[in-house]
C-alpha cells in the first residue's frame, strides 16, 4: 500500500538545519490554524484547514519523530473532512519529511504514507499536498514568508462545525 502513497520531492538552496527549522513551523507554512506543539516528540497538536472562513479539514497529529536536519514524522491520530464520505481514510497515515543535504543546500523527500489513490479525497489531498510543500513551504525556506491556510476566529469555528 505504501508503494502507492503520495510522494513529491523539493529542492531547496538551504541547509538541512534551515529546512528542518522551516517544515517544523507548521504554522508557516500549513496553516495558521494550528493548537499545540508542533515540535516535541510526543506532542499533538490540532490542524484545521480552512478556506474562505469555512473549516474543511480537521486533523489530530501526534509529533512522532525529530532528528534535526533530517527526518520530522507525524502521525494523523484522528480526521475529519467535509468534502468526504469515509472519515478514516487519513487516520493512522503518517507524514514524512525526510532531509538530505545536496551541493546546492538540501532536498526534502515529502510522503504522506497511506495517502493512496483509492481514496475519495486522494485527488484533492494530492493537489493541496503539493501547493504547501512546492509552494509554500519553499517559499518559507527560501524568503521567510510561507502561504498557509488562513485561522478561523472562534465564532466562525463553532460555525462550519
């Protein structure tokens, strides 16, 4: 099943420390809508992905692993998606970065093992997945600003519950 999990590569002119640095402020990056430590073994924190002030994406990720400079691993505790019939097709996926340094600064190898083209939201994921690591997550490598997902007040929270 893994063999046929999402995988994209992105090529950085940064150190594997500044890569690590950059993927662990999720915050940056992924969204701005995230309760908790993102980087602590052990933590969990919440993810919710919104868009247009409405929540389409809840996730529950436990810090699974942290090697500075060369591996960050998550595991999806818990999921829900308002664009999806089958609420565990993300539960007990892992997500991957694994880093290598290069002559011109580092590579990140990004899975998201379990993400697999059977599923209802494989399609959707994939296209998401690849904006915030090509796009956003270079872009916070490379200039310090990243384009993550927007917060929701409270108030517009308990709305698109």
């Amino acid at each position: 099943m893994n063999d046929q999990s999402f995988t994209t590569t992105l090529s950085v002119d940064a150190s594997p420390a500044e890569a690590f640095a950059a993927i662990s402020d999720v915050r940056g990056w992924w969204s701005q809508d995230v309760d908790g430590p993102t980087d602590a073994v052990g933590a969990e924190f919440a993810y919710r992905g919104n868009q247009d002030g409405v929540n389409l994406h809840r996730a529950r990720i436990r810090v699974e692993e942290l090697v500075p400079g060369e591996r960050v691993v998550w595991h999806v505790v818990d999921n829900w998606m308002s664009f999806i019939d089958d609420q565990r097709e993300w539960t007990d996926t892992r997500i991957v970065f694994e880093i290598e340094p290069t002559p011109q600064g580092s590579q990140i190898r990004f899975s998201h093992l379990g993400l697999v083209p059977s599923y209802e939201c494989h399609d959707v994921c994939v296209d998401a997945w690849t904006f915030f690591i090509q796009d956003s997550l270079r872009s916070l490598i490379s200039t310090g600003l990243g384009e993550p997902m927007e917060r929701l007040e409270p108030s517009q929270r308990a709305a698109s519950a």
